[in-house]
C-alpha cells in the first residue's frame, strides 16, 4: 500500500512538474516572440500615423526596413545558435531580460537607425530564446516522460500575438510609444513570474538522465517542433537523402516568404480596406489564436504521415488565405484569411523539422539550420519586396498575389517530390551533408 502511495505521489509531482515546465517556456515564447518580435505588427499602423499624437512617425517603406531589420535579425541568430556554448536555462533568463530592455527602447528612442538597430538585435534574442527555451522544455518533458505538453509550448507565440493584438486594438488611441514601454512593462512581469522556473536548479534536467533522451533538440539554433515524435524514423538511404534534402531546403524558404508580407503589414492592409472599422486591430489577435489551435492539433497527427503532404497543405491554406484578402478584402474575408494563414504556421515548423529526421535522424542539426536560414531569407525578402510595391501601387494587392502564388508553386513542388521515384535522377547538392 505505501509503495502504490508513493508511486501515486510521485506520478503527481511529475504531472506537476512537467505542466511547470511547459507553462513556463509558454510565457518565454509569448515574451520573446510574441512580444518580442511580432508586437511590432499591430503597433506599425500606429507608427505610421505618430505625428498626429506628436510622437515618431515612419512610412510604410521605412516600417518595411525594420522589419527585415527584425527578420535579419532572427536569421541570424538561428544560424549562430550552434556558436553559442551557455547552459540553456542562463540563455533563457538572458534572453528574457533583453527582451524586455529592447522592446522599452523602442518607445523611449526615435532616431530610425537606432530603432533599426534595436529590431535586429530583438530578432537574434528572439531566435536564441526560442532555440534554449525549446531544448530546455523539450528535454526536461523528456526526462519526465510528458511529451503530451510539447504542444502546449509552441502556442507561446500565439498567446503573445493574441494578447498583443488585443491590447493595441484597447489602447491604440495613446499610440505607439506607450504601446512599446506598456509591453516592455508587461514582459519584465511575465519574465518575473516564470524566472524561478529557469533557476540554478534546473540544471538536473541535463544530467545523464536526460542525455539519453535528448536527441530532439540540438543546440544548433533548429526550430524543434520535431520532438513531438518519441522514437527517431530511420534514415533514408544515403543515395537519395541529398536530393530530398536539397528540395527541403529550397521549399521550406517558400512559406517564410509566402506568411511574411500578411503577417507584417496585416493591419496596415485591413485598415486601408476597411476605412473607420473597428475589425482591422481584431485580424492579427484573430491569426494569433488560430496559430494557438493549430500548434495543438499539428501535434496530434499521426506522425507516419508524408511530411512533404502536409507540408504541401499548410501551404495552400495559406495561400488561400492570403488570396481571400486580395478577392474577398471585408470582415468576413480578412477574418477567414487570418486563420487560414494561422492554423499551418507551427504545423509547417513541425513537419518540416519531422521530415529533417527523417532524411538525417539523431543527425538533422545541420540539415535543420539550412532549412531554419532558408525560412529566415525568405521572411527578409518579404518586407523588402512588399512596402516598395505597395508604395508605388497604393496597394498591398499585387505584393500578396506574389506572396500566394510562391506558396502554391511551393506546393506543387512538395506534392512532386513526394511523388518522385526513388533513385532517379540527381539534384544538386544542398551542402547540408
């Protein structure tokens, strides 16, 4: 009986441990990239109308630098992760601070350069807290056998996106510059509150207990949504995985591309649509709980289904959600299209990072990166390509088209290479070997 008390009381506090953990790199994400890295979205329409409120202003061209400032920012650090040699839970509480002290520099400073400055620096924390907080909760959900509560981690980004967007759409008539200071104010509390989580004790969750599980999450700087699956696929044979890595590559760059130019300039592009309506500040908070669902329902999909397809589906409910706000630009079309766009964005991380160790197993880390760089240059090609275009057009219109129709030929190509046979033929190589 004492044995079945004591068992009982340990199951308890495992539960208690791993909802812990998952809780609390939620809040990280919410607060690094939620915050962080995404706050920027529905304050940009605040930012272009400052001076009406005597505070900094900006066009939509210069709004569409800083954010392929941020972007280059995050691509950076992803690919650096690898360099860095910190214990994850010191990068974490590193990383929330800084968030924290950059998104308070933003309503404090107003020379453009500097705000440039800050958005690339915010955008390489965001990508190292994301990596560290991730290999942090993915291995101590490993040690505590709970990988039922990966899922719960990846809405972090959605939460902070939700929370932001409907703050904004509360508070927007103060404008941007309290907006930054109230959310740099709101992440130091958030970090306050998960901080102990991150403590000196966290360290046991890497002893050699968990060394033996720890092969979902590399310190290479890779998105690890790939944990979700317990037991590592076997490879492929190493005379076709350079051509199925090769395309990994070169299709997973699509949706950075394809998600970027909506997720950036949402807002900006409601508004103009719907002149004096109070839905445009609700789209963003809308994208951010469909993100929210689908990180959770991504998780629970068989994982012996063909990664390539159900990429090749994320993409296309993305494309048409883009396209609906081209053809449909009401409520009902922008709020259709926002969580269409939503929905697959963790799911395409997940299965993208799935289809890594596939090709690679307990040797993806490199794969991974490529992919996780080829993501990051299509999100800074995004902004850069949109804000001239809508500039000179007076409409986001043509910028989204392009944005739908790479994620459709992106598709098409996933769809064929899934279908290609094995063994014929040869690509180049992606150099991710």
């Amino acid at each position: 009986m004492n044995d079945l008390v004591s068992n009982a009381q340990d199951t308890s506090d495992e539960r208690h441990a791993a909802r812990r953990a998952a809780l609390a790199c939620m809040v990280t994400l919410a607060v690094a990239l939620g915050i962080g890295r995404f706050a920027f979205t529905p304050l940009l329409p605040l930012m272009l109308h400052g001076a009406a409120l005597g505070q900094p202003q900006i066009d939509i061209q210069h709004g569409g630098w800083l954010a392929s400032f941020n972007y280059a920012g995050y691509f950076v650090g992803a690919v650096t992760c690898a360099a860095l040699r910190v214990e994850p839970a010191r990068m974490v509480r590193l990383g929330l601070v800084t968030t924290v002290l950059l998104t308070l520099a933003m309503g404090v400073t107003s020379q453009f350069w500097v705000w440039a400055l800050v958005r690339f620096i915010a955008g390489a924390v965001s990508a190292w807290t994301f990596v560290f907080a991730s290999q942090w909760g993915l291995r101590r959900l490993a040690e505590l056998g709970a990988h039922g509560w990966s899922g719960v981690i990846y809405t972090g980004p959605g939460v902070g996106i939700v929370g932001t967007g409907l703050l904004v759409s509360m508070m927007g008539g103060y404008g941007a510059t309290p907006g930054w200071i109230g959310f740099g104010l709101i992440a130091a509390v958030a970090s306050a509150v998960v901080w102990p989580v991150f403590g000196a004790g966290s360290g046991a969750a890497f002893g050699a207990g968990a060394a033996a599980t720890q092969g979902v999450v590399r310190p290479s700087g890779n998105p690890p949504a790939a944990a979700h699956a317990p037991r590592v696929p076997h490879r492929v044979a190493a005379g076709t995985h350079r051509i199925d890595a090769f395309w990994l590559v070169l299709l997973y760059g699509v949706p950075g591309f394809g998600y970027i130019i909506t997720a950036t300039f949402l807002p900006v592009i409601a508004r103009h649509a719907l002149p004096g309506s109070s839905w445009p500040d609700l789209f963003w908070p809308m994208f951010g709980a469909a993100l929210i669902v689908g990180a959770l329902l991504a998780a629970r999909l068989p994982t012996h289904w063909d990664n390539r397809m159900l990429l090749a589906g994320c993409y296309v409910l993305q494309a048409l959600g883009i396209g609906l706000g081209i053809v449909w630009p009401t409520a009902g079309g922008f709020s259709l299209g926002s969580v269409l766009i939503g929905l697959p964005f963790t799911a395409i991380t997940l299965f993208a990072m799935r289809e890594a160790r596939r090709l690679r197993g307990e040797e993806a880390a490199g794969l991974m990166g490529y992919a996780t760089a080829a993501y990051g240059v299509g999100q800074i090609v995004g902004p850069l390509v949109a804000a001239p275009i809508a500039e000179r057009t007076g409409s986001f219109s043509l910028a989204l088209a392009l944005a739908a129709a790479a994620l459709m030929i992106g598709a098409v190509g996933l769809v064929g290479v899934a279908r290609w046979p094995r063994g014929r033929g040869r690509m180049p190589d992606c150099g991710c070997s």
